[in-house]
C-alpha cells in the first residue's frame, strides 16, 4: 500500500487525490490555477494503492479531493482559503 511520505509534496506545493469526474477536485484545481499554487494530481482509479491511502486518511472513505501538504498533514475537500493557510500563503 502506498504511504503518505511517498506523495509529501515540495514547499509550497500539494498533492492532490482526484478522479477523472469529482467536480469537487476540478473546482480545487481552478482555484489552484488562479492563484498559481503548485500541485500534484493523483488519480486514485488509475494509481494503485493509492484508494487505499485516501480510505486510510479518511476514516475508511475514499474522499476526493484529498490533499497532502509539505508537512505531511492532509486534509479532505479543503478551500482555497484552507490551502492558502496551510501553505502560509
């Protein structure tokens, strides 16, 4: 099974845990253009072990947009504002 630390993101940056059709993860995604944050996408139906990871994070739901940040915490359909604050932007 894959491991948080495997997707911990550079400064500054975040991963986020997606699919193909959450509408959640493309507005998230928006709002990370628009204001130039770095990101990873990972789609949990096309990485393995990666649906398991999310599960692990949230409880046992595979939840996405879930998002890693530099520090390793994550956090399960953050704002903007969310991901601003964590990055201390």
């Amino acid at each position: 099974m894959s491991t948080v630390a495997e997707f911990t993101p550079a400064a500054g940056t975040i991963t986020m845990f997606s699919t193909e059709w959450c509408g959640y993860c493309k507005r998230l995604k928006l709002m990370l253009d628009k204001t130039g944050i770095g990101y990873t996408i990972v789609d949990i139906e096309q990485t393995p072990g990666t649906p398991e990871l999310v599960g692990e994070i949230n409880g046992g739901n595979q939840v996405v947009p879930t998002v890693i940040y530099p520090d390793g915490t994550t956090a399960t359909n953050p704002s903007i504002n969310d991901v601003k604050a964590a990055l201390g932007i």
